[in-house]
C-alpha cells in the first residue's frame, strides 16, 4: 500500500529536522466514535474545559470494540516497527553503556541479560528503540510516538500487572494519540513553533502516562494526575542531536510518563490544568497555541494513520534523493567510473544533511553524502550502513567527496535534480518524480521484513517468528506479559 506524503512533507518541512519515517496507512476521517457535535462541543461552547478534560474525556471508558479495525492494524504496525528497532540496538553501545547506570530488578530488558526495574526497563528499550534512528514519526510534526509509551505499557506488563491484548492495544492507540495531538498544538496549532523542541521528549511522557494509567485501570482523577505529573516532565532540546543524547531523549520520555502513572495510582497528587494552564506546558512551550483545536478531535480523527515506518535510517530530507536513485535502477559503479555528483537540493536540505564526511553514525544518519554513496556503490542502505567500518571505509569515503550538495532556492524539500558525471565524461540527470517526492510506504510485508532483519541481531528466527505472530493476534492474548515472556527469553 503506497501513499503520497508530498503535502505532509512539505508541512512537516517548516518543523526542526529529525530522522523521520515512511509509509503508513491511508489518511481518512473516521468518526464512527464520537458524533460530530461530541467532537466540536468545545470548539463552540463556552465550557471551561482543560486540555486535561478533552484528554480525559478523548479517552476515558475506551473500549477495544470500539476502534476500527484499521486503527487497529495500524496500532500493530507500529508494534512490529517497534519490537524490530528495540532488538535490533538491544547490544549497541549506548544501550550497553546507560544499562551500566540502572539497579537490578525483575523487569525484563529486550535483547539483553538484564533485569531491573519498571522504570528503569522501560528507559533501556525506549533508548533502544531509538537508537538507529530507525523508529516510526508522526509525519505531521516529526515527533516519534511509539516509543515512549510501547516501553512503558510493556514495562508494566513484565511487572506484575496482567495486561490482556485488547487493553494493551487500546491503551496503546490512546497513548499515541495523546502524543500526536499534543505536538499538534505545539506545533500546527501554535502562532510560532518552537523549532529549538525535540517533540517526543515534550509529549512521549503524557502519552506514556495516559496510557499507563489506562492499564492501572485508574479512575479519572488519577489519571489526570499522572497526565500533570508527565507534563511537568517533558523535555527536549534539538542541540542533544548528533550524539548519544539524541537518543536518550525519548528514553527520558517513557521512564518518566511510566513513572508519573505509577506516582499517580500511588496516591501523588497533582494540580488539575498542568498542560493549558496559565503556568501549564503549552504556555510555556507555544504561548498562543489553539490547544482546543487540536485536541478537539480526540478519538475521532486518528493521528496514527498518520505516523509512518521508513525504510532507511536516516533523515526525511534524505529519502527523496534515495528514491531517484533506487527507480533509476543505475548499475552498481566504482569510484573510478565516477567523476562527480552534483545534487540539486533546496537550501534546507542542504542546511540539515550536507557532511560529506560524517565522523560516526550519528552524523551519518544526517549525511545525504553517506547515504548516496552507499547508493551509488550499491551497498545495502540499512543499519548496516551506520556501522563506523562503512563510515571509514577509503571506498566510501572517497565516493563522499566527489558528492557535492548544491542549494536551488527554487526546490522544496522534496524535490531533487541527480547529475552524474561518469569518468567517461558522459552525464547522467535523474529528477525527482511524484513518486519519489512522497515517502516510501513500507507495506506490511516489507516492515515485517524489517522487523525480522533487525531482530536477528537478539533473537533467533523461530522465536523472532514467533514473536511477529503473537502481535498480529494480540488481541487474542489474556497477558501479553506472559505470552511475550515465553518467547523473548533473557539474552545469556
């Protein structure tokens, strides 16, 4: 299934830059949840409604019956894009270096030998997830939704409380919804966006934290105070990008949403109006922003049909170049039948992705450089392409400096003009098509390749198989917890 983001990436284009994410499912308006004055009551009304209230009431007594059965897939999709980025950098080194900071515990950690806490579990494979920049984006705004609130809800899960499939599903599609609405109104909805803001680490805890609190079962009050309790955690600064700490930001996100929830079932109280209160987040954040808006249709409009899975690790920006090049169907080429490539790109492209001569993975995840060379020379363009033997490879590296990257004022970001010059002094010009200016859209059998080719870096392939199944009918499951641990056994 393909669908043309052209007009969601030019949007999401005036946004702060972020390895983002392709395919999805069809965007549509379903609204077979709430009547159409339901969902604009607030928009016409004079009620003195929090945003807290619009979350509370978006998804308070919600029910598996009652999402669509394409919200659902979706919401699976995003699982299986998940599990598959968490297990495929459960042994990199930042997740090995930050598990050397957690205490022991009983909570399982995806991929590796460690047991800790909640908490701290829920930290480890949110990090994880994040790691290769491989995790799925709200298209709209580049904010990474799953990850914070899959490792928090699966944190509980392994933590003694039974979590049945339906829960977990529907707790889950809330908790990216929460997420998605609230970088709306930070974002679409406000006079002017903060482009300084990593998104997912100002939303990923208040998804985590409602959706935590769903499966706590928790009554209205105490989840609007885990919902406060998240909001006065939320943080996130662009600057962290480029190293480790670009990473860790959604990490933060699922531990302290997991930990707000849990303070909140506990008993710890919290004020009632955190998110659009005067001294709220949202003020602090987007002064200005129409949070009303965007909140007003809260289980009517899906934002997860929205979120895409994208089949390179790297930045947005980067995808268009590399799809010109993949329909073009050029023969593998050597250096020396290379002499220079010449890449028209707009000015924010060239802004955000031109490193001809990326140091280490994480500035080869924005290095369009990188990532055409690797094109060019015909190498895979997964994450083995961030492993820092293909970053110094001499072939690599010189096919990098023959790239150069050339601003065009008159291109958007998701047009190109591709000019090989052969060693033959022949000339080759690809241009983007429609086809190429919209993301790729990863059907499901192709992310459940990505699934499984990630996944093989922790698993074994029956369990990895397994595994896929159980998610496909997780519905069917009486406690994720258990039947999840049956299979993901503890790395020895």
């Amino acid at each position: 299934m393909k669908i043309n983001r052209r007009s969601l990436l030019l949007s999401a284009a005036a946004l702060p830059f972020s390895v983002a994410h392709s395919a999805g499912a069809q965007t549509s308006k379903i609204n077979n949840m709430r009547s159409e004055s339901d969902k604009t009551k607030y928009l016409n009304s004079d009620e003195r409604a929090t945003a807290t209230d619009m979350v509370l009431d978006g998804i308070g007594q919600r029910r598996f019956e009652e999402l669509p059965a394409a919200i659902t897939h979706e919401s699976k999709r995003a699982l299986i894009n998940w599990f598959g980025c968490t297990l495929g950098a459960a042994r990199s080194d930042p997740v090995g270096l930050a598990a050397q900071t957690v205490a022991a515990g009983m909570t399982p950690v995806y991929g590796m030998q460690t047991l800790t806490s909640a908490t701290d579990a829920a930290f480890l494979t949110c990090l994880s997830s994040a790691v290769y920049a491989f995790d799925d984006t709200h298209v709209p705004t580049i904010t990474h939704p799953t990850g914070p609130v899959a490792s928090a809800l699966l944190a509980l899960a392994h933590n003694g409380h039974k979590i049945s499939g339906k829960d977990f599903l529907t707790a889950l599609t809330a908790g990216l919804e929460v997420s998605c609405k609230l970088a709306n109104a930070l974002t679409r909805y406000a006079p002017k966006p903060n482009f300084g803001l990593y998104l997912t680490g100002i939303t990923g805890p208040v998804g985590a934290a409602a959706a935590g609190a769903m499966v706590l079962r928790a009554n209205r009050a105490v989840t609007g105070w885990a919902i406060g309790l998240a909001a006065t955690q939320a943080a996130g600064l662009r600057a962290t990008h480029g190293a480790m700490s670009g990473m860790v930001v959604p990490a933060f996100a699922a531990r302290d949403g997991l930990h707000a929830a849990l303070l909140a079932q506990a008993g710890f109280t919290c004020t009632a109006d955190v998110i659009s209160g005067k001294r709220g987040l949202i003020a602090a954040y987007a002064p200005g922003a129409d949070w009303r808006a965007a909140f007003a249709s809260l289980g009517t409009d899906f934002e997860i049909e929205r979120v895409s899975y994208k089949p390179y690790p790297c930045g947005v920006v980067i995808h268009p170049l590399l799809n010109v090049l993949s329909r073009a169907a050029l023969p593998t080429m050597t250096n020396n039948q290379v002499q220079e490539v010449q890449v028209q790109v707009s000015s924010k492209t060239k802004t955000l992705v031109d490193d001809p001569q990326p140091k280490d993975m994480f500035a080869a995840i924005v290095s369009a450089q990188h990532w055409i060379a690797l094109s060019i020379l015909g190498l895979p363009l997964g994450i083995d392409g961030l492993q820092q033997k293909q970053i110094d490879d001499p072939e690599i590296r010189a096919m990098r400096q023959k790239i150069a990257l050339v601003a065009d004022d008159m291109l958007e970001v998701t047009d190109c003009v591709i000019t090989i010059k052969h060693a033959e002094q022949q000339q080759q010009v690809l241009r983007a098509s429609k086809e190429d200016q919209a993301e790729m859209s990863l059907s499901d059998s192709a992310l459940q390749e990505k699934y499984l080719n990630q996944g093989r870096n922790a698993m074994d392939e029956t369990s990895l198989k397994k595994l896929l199944a159980l998610i496909l009918d997780i519905e069917q499951s009486n406690d994720i917890g258990r039947d999840i641990a049956a299979i993901v056994q503890p790395v020895q």
